[in-house]
C-alpha cells in the first residue's frame, strides 16, 4: 500500500477530479503505515479526512495511531469525532472506553 501511496503522489495533478473520488487512498496508507509502526505517518495520511459520515474510519483510526504514541487529548477527540459521525459503532465506544479507563489507573 505504501508504493501506491508512493505513485498516487506521483499522479494525483494528472486527473485531480478522479483521484479526488479515490479519497479512501489516504485511508488505505494510513492503515499499511499504522500496522507497520509509522503511527505519524498514519497520522498525517488520516488527517486528509474528507468531512462525511462515510469517513468517521478516519477520525477512529487517527485516535488508535495517537493512542499508540500515548498523545491522551487527540485520542479522545478524535473517538468523540468519529462517534458524532457514527454514533452506532461499537468499536469506537469500546476504544474510548478502554482509553479512558486506562489513563484513570
């Protein structure tokens, strides 16, 4: 995923309007970087957040990269973020809660 991300970068002026529709890309890097360690990479590529319930990922992902770097205020605002966008998400709850709890210990 990091070398499509690679040429991505490469090509995304060439056709602006059909990479544009290809927005899960910066998801997509963000989760190869956030598996193999690179949580500020991660970090950066989920900040390309498009402002859509369809995107809520991005903020739960975003605050399990900060988590992973111990950053306690973006971990929360971001759950609280992708919880707004989709309060049905177990995951996020789950996560919050397990961060919340940790950091009370």
């Amino acid at each position: 995923m990091k070398r499509v991300y690679a040429r991505y970068l490469e090509i995304r002026h060439e056709d602006a309007e059909a990479i544009e529709e290809r927005s899960d890309i910066h998801f997509n890097a963000g989760v190869a970087c956030f598996y193999t360690g690179d949580f500020r990479r991660a970090i950066a590529l989920y900040s390309e957040i498009r402002v859509s319930p369809d995107f809520h990922g991005y903020y739960a992902n975003r605050g399990s990269a900060h988590d992973a770097l111990k950053e306690h205020t973006q971990v929360l605002d971001d759950y609280a973020r992708a919880i707004q966008w989709n309060p049905d998400d177990a995951n996020v709850h789950y996560n919050r809660r397990v961060t919340r709890s940790r950091w009370s210990a």
